[in-house]
C-alpha cells in the first residue's frame, strides 16, 4: 500500500472475551467462552453449523446481549453496549449478506463509512458550506486510498450493484476499513466467492494486519482461509470452546477432528 494511506491505528488494545454466555429460549449458543485477540493479530473463530460462531460475532458487534460474561477491548466493557457505542470505540463490522446500498457508487458507500468521523455532518456538507466542502474532500481522498489499498480503485464511480459479487464483498470490506478502525469484525468474507476471489481476499486481509496494525476477528467456514491467515484459532462446537491455538496445533486436536468428522456425516 501508499505510504500516504498507512495510518497504522493507533493504540489497539486486546480484546478479552471471558465466560461469555448467551442462551436462547433454553438453548445455550454460548457457554463460557474464553478467547484473546492480542493487539494487531487474526484471530479465527471456527466451529461446524450451529456451534455459535455468529452468536458470537453478534454479541462482539452489539446486536445480541450476552446472558453473562464479558467483553473487554482495552479499559472498555462492551458487552451491554449498543452497536453505535461498539462501532464508536473503533470496532467495525462487515455482514455475511451485502449490505451496501446497490444503487449508490462505491465512492459514495465508502464516504458513509466515514460519517463517525465526520466533524460537520453530512447536513453542512449538503448546504455546500466551505468547511464542510473542504472536509468532503479530505474524506474523499480517504477513500480513494483505501479504495487503492484493498484494490476497487477503478470501481468507485460504479454503483455498487453492479459489481460481481467478490468486487462488492471487497467494497464492503472498505467501507468498513473507512471507519478508520482499530478492531474489524469479519463474519464469513469469502462465502460464496470464486477461487480467485478467495485469494485476493485473503491477501487484502493480510495486509489489513500487516500494513495498518489492526486486529482482526475472523468468523470463517474455510479451513483452508483460516489454516492460511490466522495467527490464533478458537474451536467452538455446540456452543462450548473445544480447543484454542495456533492453527497448526488446533488443525490436529482431535476434539476438533471429531467435530468436523461429526458435521460430514450429517451432511452425507
Ligand atoms: N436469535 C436466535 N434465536 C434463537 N436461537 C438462535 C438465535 N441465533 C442463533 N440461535 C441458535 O444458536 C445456535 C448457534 O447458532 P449460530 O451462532 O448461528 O451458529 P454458527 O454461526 O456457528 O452456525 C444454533 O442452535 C442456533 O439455532
Ligand atoms: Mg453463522
């Protein structure tokens, strides 16, 4: 990346998840969950269906409530907060499902995931006041950068929809890094992507770490993905953590052999 778009975040503290329980209506997705992201590291969280692995990204954004436990990022408590309190802190999400507005350009999508960090508001911006004009711009060249970082530069006066589906998923994953964020949240990013996408992926999330220092939550169904860019691995299955670690170590964990084993004969 751009020596100019390397604005490494600053001051990126663990994030400390302890005893983290969520139940529903009698069931336990979550039961006493233990995990640490250190500072500027990919942490996976993996688990075959149902084994609470988007309970737990719900609950790290703000939209479950956890039952008990908690939820530390530095001197913060998370757990409780709502997801604009979350998102304020410089945590940042993106959505298994699209959620970019299709007919709005890249560009502008991008500019929305500004909006926090926005001192005049998009109401100044509209009345076209010189501040708020000056400000605009600065944000737009913002965008452009990271837009350049994660490689859609030349999409961004496109509407979004109109992208393939890897281009709009890497759109997304922009539009979040333009909340200049200091712990991203990614639930599944290569669901549903080509081979070729998968690895593109995989590198712009790679230099995410690299090259801006942030620390990454990673929900993932791809061994393969996880095996590849994850510096520590927590296994969950039916809601219980059954093994954290390097991937080296948890890939040969038979607790974890066994659970995924489990997952293929019942989908045989
Ligand atoms: N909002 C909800 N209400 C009731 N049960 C839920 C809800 N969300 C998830 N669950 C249940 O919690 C368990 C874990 O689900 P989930 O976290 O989606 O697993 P994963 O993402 O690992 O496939 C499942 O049994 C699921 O049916
Ligand atoms: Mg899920």
């Amino acid at each position: 990346m751009s020596d100019t778009a390397a604005a490494t975040a600053q001051d990126v503290p663990a994030l400390e998840v302890r005893a983290l329980t969520v139940k529903f209506a009698g069931l336990t997705a979550l039961d006493a969950v233990d995990f640490t992201v250190a500072p500027g590291t990919v942490h996976a969280v993996i688990g075959p269906n149902g084994a609470g692995k988007s309970t737990c990204f719900n609950v790290l954004s703000g939209v479950y409530r956890a039952t008990s436990g908690s939820v530390r990022f530095g001197a913060h408590e998370l757990t409780g907060e709502p997801p604009h309190r979350i998102a304020a802190r410089g945590i940042a999400r993106t959505f298994q499902n699209l959620a970019l507005p299709p007919r709005a350009t890249v560009a502008d999508s991008l500019l929305l995931g500004r909006h926090r960090l926005t001192r005049t508001g998009f109401v100044a911006a509209g009345l076209r006041l010189p501040q708020a004009v000056r400000e605009e711009a600065r944000h737009r060249e913002r965008v452009r950068e990271i837009a350049a970082f994660v490689g859609i530069e030349e999409h961004l006066a496109k509407p979004a929809g109109s992208l393939p589906y890897g281009l709009q998923k890497l759109a997304e994953l922009a539009r979040a890094l333009c909340m200049e964020p200091r712990l991203l949240l990614l639930d599944e990013p290569v669901a549903g992507m080509t081979a070729d996408e998968r690895r593109r992926t995989a590198a712009v999330i790679a230099g995410v770490r690299d090259s801006l220092g942030i620390s990454i939550v990673l929900v993932e169904h791809d061994m393969g993905m996880v095996m590849r860019l994850a510096d520590s691995v927590t296994v969950l299955d039916f809601g219980k953590r059954i093994a954290d670690g390097t991937p080296a170590a948890v890939q040969n964990d038979p607790a974890v052999v066994r659970a995924y084993l489990g997952q293929s004969e019942e989908s045989a």
